[in-house]
C-alpha cells in the first residue's frame, strides 16, 4: 500500500496569461524534481477526478458555484479579482484540483493509501463560501475536509497551513465548526491583510512579522499549534500546503528554508502517528519560484510518504 500521488494534465491547462505567478509550469517544475529524487518511486500514482456540484456545496454555496461556471469564457480571459482570472480551462482545472482532495480523501479513509500528496492547481486557500480570489477558485482542502465529514463520518479533523500567506478563504469556511481546527503561520502585513484576529475558537493563528527566520516559526509551531492539536486529537489532518515562505520566493519574506518544511511535516506525521493513524493528506498551495518551490515539496513529500 503505497502513498498516492494525484494530480492531472488539466491542471496545467489553466492559466492566467504571460508572467503570472501561479503559473503551468509549477507543477512541472514539482514532478520533475520529485521524479529526479526518486520519490514518485514511492508513490501510487492517480489522476485527479472531476470534483461534483455536490461535493463542492458541502464547502461553497450552491449559487457560487454555478455562478462560478457560468462565468467561464469561451475564449480568453475572465476577470474575477485583480490578481486573479480565468481561462476557458480554467473551472475543469479548478475542477480536478478540488476532486484529487475528494479522491485522496477516499483513498486514505478505505485504508487504499496511508497519505496523499496532491499535486494541482489552481491552489485553493483564499477562496471563501460565496468568493473566488488570490489565485483561488474552490477551496480544494476545504472540500476534501466537508467531504471527509458528511461522508465518511470523521469528527475531529485538523486543518495546518503553513502557506506565506493567511488562508482567509479556509477560515471563513471552518470559522465556528468545532469539528475542525485549524492551525495556521502567516506573514502579517500583506495580503490577504487578515488571520491577525481569530474569528472563532477553532482557529490557532499565528501572525510572523517580514524575516521572521526558522527560528521564529519553529517556535510558533511548537508553543502554539503543537499543544491545540494535542488537545484537540484530531483522527485526520489536511495540509495547505503553500511554500512561499521560502526566503528565495519573492511573494513573502518569513525567509524560510527547506529544512523547515521537513521539520514541520515531522511534526506534524508525529501527530498523526499519536492520533490518527498516520492519516494525512496533503494539496499544494502556494510557491512560485520554480527551484525552490521544487526543493520544498520535495522536502516535505519524503518525509510525508515516509521516505527519510
């Protein structure tokens, strides 16, 4: 029984025109280095389905969706936040990302793979119940969670994101469900300039100013997410997992090395290991550097799979 690695070619189909950050390439760049690592070797490969307008609701308002595909173009691009667009392939990339969460989901909890690392876009973190922004159109972590809940009958999930920026879109999902807490470190100071105040009791945020270091993360996760989740004992956890904190990733500047995503990804597979069987499934978020975007994943995926 191995691992599941789920990702799909449609991913790679959007995109949000020529120097865009959130770019194809990022997914390339990530199963290349995994594949010169060796690591895919360790890995049941699977492509990522087509998420249903009913697993999307269980996260997003019935309206948002179809909202949402309506407004997909023929050609050209569509325009839904300033940072943030869409192409005719947009919503099936937007689609599959959400639907590898779904899938990994099942996998994990039928006992067919003991993680999963999806590797899609678009990333998922920033889009609300009833908003797509940030990069984000489904909340891909969010629906794999709603999912993991309703049908599968889990009651205590963690949600961890350690992505630069605050994930606004997971917390206005999961604000106030006490089925779900969910442990977060983020640069303060810029987008999307939330996380600071915690809107619900299930919400561990933890703000880092500009050049924070490893240091400075090592001790948040340690002091603050480490003792919540403890007490919380989740029997699952998800990861959001963005690696633009790295300090070669000009998106943020908490200055970040690989290192600390495998020293993160320990911690977190040793609560897993104590609470939920090892259960953890992982989605990409952000990182937007191609090189240490790469060596990043590739940090925490080894340690994720269990190949260390």
């Amino acid at each position: 029984m191995l691992p599941a690695y789920i990702t799909h070619a449609d991913c790679a189909r959007h995109e949000m025109g020529a120097h865009h950050p959130e770019c194809p390439e990022r997914l390339g760049a990530i199963n290349d280095m995994l594949l010169v690592k060796g690591l895919l070797d360790y890995m049941h490969p699977y492509d990522a389905p087509l998420a249903t307008v009913g697993q999307l609701s269980h996260a997003h308002s019935s309206l948002y969706v179809s909202e949402l595909m309506d407004a997909s173009p023929a050609e050209g691009y569509h325009k839904v936040d300033p940072d943030t667009d869409m192409n005719p392939f947009t919503v099936t990339a937007a689609l599959r990302a959400a639907g590898a969460a779904v899938l990994a989901t099942d996998l994990v909890l039928t006992g067919d793979a003991p993680s999963a690392f999806c590797c899609v876009r678009p990333p998922g973190h920033h889009a609300e119940r009833d908003k797509a922004m940030g990069f984000c159109f489904f909340n891909n972590v969010a629906v794999g969670i709603r999912h993991a809940l309703t049908e599968h009958g889990i009651e205590r999930i963690a949600l961890i994101d350690f992505d630069v920026h605050h994930g606004n879109g997971s917390e206005d999902i999961f604000r106030g469900d006490e089925r779900v807490l969910m442990c977060s470190i983020f640069e303060t100071g810029i987008y999307p300039f939330t996380g600071e105040n915690a809107t619900g009791p299930n919400m561990v945020n933890v703000g880092l100013p500009s050049r924070s270091g490893s240091d400075k993360f090592r001790e948040a996760v340690t002091g603050q997410w480490l003792p919540a989740l403890e007490a919380f004992r989740p029997e699952m956890i998800y990861i959001s997992a963005g690696f633009d904190a790295h300090r070669e990733d000009d998106m943020g500047n908490l200055a970040l090395v690989e290192a600390d995503y495998e020293w993160v990804t320990k911690q977190i597979m040793a609560v897993a290991e104590r609470h939920c069987r090892g259960r953890v499934i992982s989605c990409l978020e952000g990182g937007y550097v191609m090189s240490p975007l790469a060596r990043s994943v590739a940090a925490h995926v080894k340690v994720l799979i269990g190949a260390d």
